[in-house]
C-alpha cells in the first residue's frame, strides 16, 4: 500500500491506498477497533485486481487525535468526504468487527455512493449477540494494541480460529500493531454507545456479502445469521476460523469477496 496523509475537513487521516486494475470501484476498508492499517495489509496485498482504500480512525495508527468525540455517523462522513477527495463517486464498501458497524452505517447513509458491501465478522451493534463475558473484559482493554507481549498470551483466547493452532501467526499480527492510544480507543468504544442498526439493516439494497468464522469468541456467528436475515438483497458465507480470518486467511478472503465484487 501506498500511504499518505490527507486533509479531510480538518481532520488529518492517514491512509492507505492499493492501486489495482480492475474497471469497477474501489473498495473502501473500515478496520476493527484500535487497529491501525498494516493490520489489514495480509488482506490487501491478497487481492488480485481491485484497487482498496482504508484510513487510521482518528486517534489510533498515524491519525491525530480528533478535536471532539464523534458518532459512526461523523466518521461516515468523513469516509465520504475522503473518497471524494480521491476522486471517487462511488465505492464498494467493507467492515471487519468494529468497521462492520460503520460498514453498516455507510450504506444506509449513503446509499448511492455504496455499491456494494462486504460485512465480516461483525454484528449489528449493540444488539449483538455477545460472546463470552471474560473475552469481551479483554477486548474493551487497549492493552492488547499497547503490549505485544498481553497480545501474544490473550490473542488464541479473544480471536479463536487459527490463532489457536499457530503461534506464528499470533506473533506475526502483534509485530504489525502501531498501537491505539488509550483516548483513541475509549473514543472508538464511546462512538458505538447504543448504536445498532436494526432499524435500518431492512432498508439496505446493496448486495451484501457477510462472511463469519465458526469459531469467533467475540462475535458469535448468530450475529451474522441475524444480518443476513434483516438484510434483503444479502448471502451468507462461513469460514472454518476465527475472528481474523481476513488476518489468517487471507487469499482465502480476498478470494471470496473479490468473485463477489466481480458479479
């Protein structure tokens, strides 16, 4: 990826952009919470054909810290706001965990700039089926993006999946963290405060794909046949992981949703 630093109405975002070939939009990425967009670079160099977008939230990677609290609403507009200063109308859309919240919140915001949308392992709020009490304590914590080492003894128990049968990947995932300062992080965990999108997931038109590992202690995979069941025009796809199979399984992925951004 090439990274740059843009100015988006006076918000600095620091982003990442992947050059592809394909004649369709590009695909605009929204990153799990803390994470910072080298987390994301297993699955975008995975891709074959298709150009991608995805940016530092503000407070966390190489994003300053914004002047006050925001709304998945706010940082919709701002992703907007971002791909027109790209010189994009319109783009395909895609949110990991927390991202798939404002995946979620972009289509229906913007209907007409969303072509279509990819939700992986998420939910849709805080009406989310939750996962286990100890695993959500550890999750809520940004210690696991400020220390390597908690991340490399907690990773197999939060994220399930392939990060149980191979500590390389665990210590590979921990070396790409540039860490979310804890502001940036109680920010992202206030932006979704009671938010949930059920009240809008039936007014979705966009051709959704929503893809779920079996083994997910965050996020069960109850919460992916709960949007799939309210979003109209969507399938449903499960991966033998856990919650970063985009992370574990990345050709794997990039396979599935580029045939899906290909139809």
């Amino acid at each position: 990826m090439e990274i740059k630093v843009f100015d988006v109405d006076g918000q600095l975002l620091r982003t990442g952009i992947r050059q592809g070939t394909a004649d369709r939009p590009p695909l605009l990425m929204f990153n799990g919470i803390g994470a910072n967009l080298e987390l994301a670079e297993p699955f975008m160099n995975a891709l074959d054909d298709t150009s991608g977008i995805i940016f530092d939230v503000p407070g966390v990677g190489g994003s300053p810290k914004p002047a006050l609290p925001y709304r998945p609403s706010t940082l919709a507009r701002m992703a907007k706001r971002l791909v027109e200063i790209l010189g994009y109308e319109q783009v395909d859309v895609s949110g990991v965990s927390w991202g798939g919240g404002l995946a979620q919140q972009f289509a229906y915001q913007y209907p007409g700039v969303c072509r279509k949308l990819i939700l992986a392992a998420t939910a849709p709020g805080v009406t989310m089926v939750p996962g286990a009490p100890k695993v959500l304590m550890k999750m809520a914590s940004p210690r696991r993006y400020t220390d390597p080492g908690y991340m490399r003894s907690i990773a197999a128990e939060i994220y399930g999946g392939d990060f149980r049968k191979d500590p390389t990947l665990i210590a590979r995932h921990a070396a790409a963290m540039k860490g979310a300062t804890q502001y940036g992080y109680m920010l992202q965990l206030f932006a979704m405060s009671g938010w949930t999108s059920l009240p809008f997931l039936w007014l979705l038109r966009q051709p959704t794909l929503i893809l779920a590992g079996t083994d997910d202690p965050l996020v069960p995979v109850i919460n992916a046949r709960m949007l799939h069941g309210m979003i109209p025009n969507s399938r449903l796809e499960l991966l033998d992981d856990g919650h970063l199979f985009l992370v574990t399984k990345p050709k794997q992925s990039a396979e599935m949703i580029e045939a899906f951004l290909r139809e």
